[in-house]
C-alpha cells in the first residue's frame, strides 16, 4: 500500500496507541468506566457491555468534562479488551477491499462515549470521575437537581482503599430514578455504621492487625453476626454531629451539650422509622410526603458525608497505631 494518506493515518493511529494507557476501571451494572491517559491528556471512557448507550444523557460538558474521541485503533482496543458488542456484523465486503478506512467499519463498532478531564478533575480518583458522570445523566431526577453537591461531599468522604462496594451501593442508589428508591439505598450505607463501634472495640481486643472491615466480614460470615437494628442506628450516631439531626428534625439544637445524644435519637428514630414505613415493615402503607422525604434525605446524606470523614480519619489512627507497634517489636 502505497497511498501515502493511509500511511499517515495507520502512523498516527499507532503513535496513539503506543501512548494509550489504562490507569484504573470500574464495572457498575453494565456500564464500564475506563480511565486512561494518551498523548492528549486523561480520559473517561464510558461503555455498556450489554447495550447501547444511546439511552443515557451523555451531553456532558463542565468544569470536569470535555467532549473528546479516541483513535480508531485506540477504539478498536478497547472493544477486544472488555469484549464489547458490536452493533451489527461487519460485511464481508467492507474489510474485502484495499485500502479500508475506519469510517467502513466504526458504524458496526458500539459506542464508547469518550470525556478528556479538565485540570480540575484529573487529581481524583476514578469512583469520584464515575460519580460525577452518573450524577450528570441522573441530571433530571429530584433527588439529583436538589442535592448533586452534597452526594458528591460523600463520594470524597469515603476512605480511598478497600471501599469500592460502599462506591457501589452508592452508585446504585444514584440511578434508582425515584426519591424513595435513593433514600433506601443511601440508607443502605448508613447501615454500614451500625456495628462499627463493636468492631473497632474488638479489634483492640484482639489486637487484630488486619483491617476492620476483614474483621466485620469474620464476624458477619463465620458467626452469622449481626446487630439489632435499633441499637445499631443509635450506635452510629456518634460518627456524625448535632448537624444531620437538626436537617432531619427541621429544628436547630440550642441544649446542652449531654442533650445531644438524646437530640440526635429522635433524629435516627425518624429516619429509621421512615425507612420501616418506606418498606412496609410496619405493616400500614407509607404517607410519607415528598417534602417531609426530601428533608430526610437532606439529612441522612449529611450523616453519610460526616460519618464516612470521622470514621476514615478513624481507620487512619488505628492503623498508624498499629504500624508503630510493628516498628518496636
């Protein structure tokens, strides 16, 4: 092939690709989020390893997010690696003939949404990348429009290692569509909390060198551990301060500071009761009303951003702790 035009194309396809490096993913449902870097800077790369992608609000242009593209070989890559579907089988006929040019072929590849990440975005993490990029196809939905800052102030309280299911839970919780649904699944990390006092005690106990989440998982798998719930809730209130209790209660707390706790209890029990209303485990249907929802919402988000800090900052000490004890043995 002597077209010096197809020659310059494959060179600079190839030069891409030689520049292509994938820096960290993330399976959610059937969406693949692919973080990499080329000699144009970093990039997100959104895919569906089931369906198009032709249903998700994709139009995202911010502060965070430029629309970018990716070389063919590049695309090409990236379908092979996570096994992407194709639209349609390419005809015989069109990789039959010399030369053949990408755009014979692209209209049968599926679709990879590519965004180039602005300076501002390109210091964080891949979950928080994910975040803000399903944050901005649920655009629409209530829960999105009213709080987007406040679920990302979780996303960037979250410890950074061993925590993706708690990203993921999240995640799940961010594309439910309905209020209702996104209350029960953040719901799902406050649960998270409730045993944590226990397993941090018991930790010191034993003197366990492992992290304190494998330590929940022995508890939880090989005794069929678990804590009532009631006492659960209240237990993780101490995470948090008197601020999520005054959103959930609608009421600035002006006591002392040993009416706290008692402050903060009605605060769970309206959350807690809401979620057995929302479930039908109190047996009566729920009347619960948007407002009153949304202002729980409101709340139990700002226990899920302070919580998640105080408890990071937690898991750090003790394991700076037990790093120490390791240098003097």
């Amino acid at each position: 092939m002597n077209d010096p035009v197809f020659k310059e194309l494959v060179s600079d396809g190839l030069d891409r690709l030689k520049s292509t490096k994938i820096t960290g993913e993330i399976l959610h449902e059937s969406l693949i989020f692919i973080a990499l870097s080329d000699r144009d800077g970093k990039k997100i790369c959104v895919a569906s390893s089931e369906s198009s992608l032709s249903k998700l609000n994709l139009s995202i242009e911010n502060k965070d997010f430029i629309e970018s593209d990716l070389g063919f070989l590049q695309f090409a890559h990236l379908v092979t690696k996570y096994k992407l579907p194709s639209v349609n089988k390419i005809p015989i006929l069109s990789v039959n003939v010399s030369p053949v040019f990408e755009d014979d072929i692209l209209p049968y590849f599926p679709r990879i949404h590519t965004l180039k990440l602005s300076e501002l975005a390109e210091v964080d993490r891949i979950e928080i990348i994910t975040l803000k990029i399903l944050l901005e196809i649920e655009n629409e939905t209530v829960y999105v429009k009213k709080f987007r800052d406040l679920i990302l102030s979780v996303g960037y309280s979250i410890p950074i290692e061993d925590h993706g299911w708690i990203f993921e839970q999240l995640f799940s919780a961010i594309r439910s569509q309905r209020l209702v649904n996104f209350y029960l699944g953040i719901y799902k990390l406050f649960e998270f909390f409730f045993p944590l006092d226990n397993i941090f005690s018991l930790a010191d106990k034993l003197e366990f060198n492992n992290s304190e989440l494998v330590l929940l998982e022995y508890c939880r798998g090989a005794l069929s551990w678990n804590v009532n719930h009631q006492r659960g809730s209240r237990a993780a209130a101490s995470y948090a301060p008197v601020g999520f209790a005054e959103m959930c209660l609608n009421e600035t707390f002006t006591g002392q500071d040993d009416q706290i706790p008692s402050f903060k209890a009605k605060a769970i029990d309206k959350l807690t009761n809401s979620r057995h209303a929302l479930t039908h485990q109190d047996f009566k249907s729920s009347d619960i009303k948007e407002n009153d929802l949304l202002t729980l919402t409101s709340g139990l988000l700002t226990f899920l951003r302070d919580a998640f800090t105080q408890y990071g900052t937690r898991i750090a000490d003790r394991r700076k702790i037990v790093q120490d004890k390791k240098q003097k043995e």
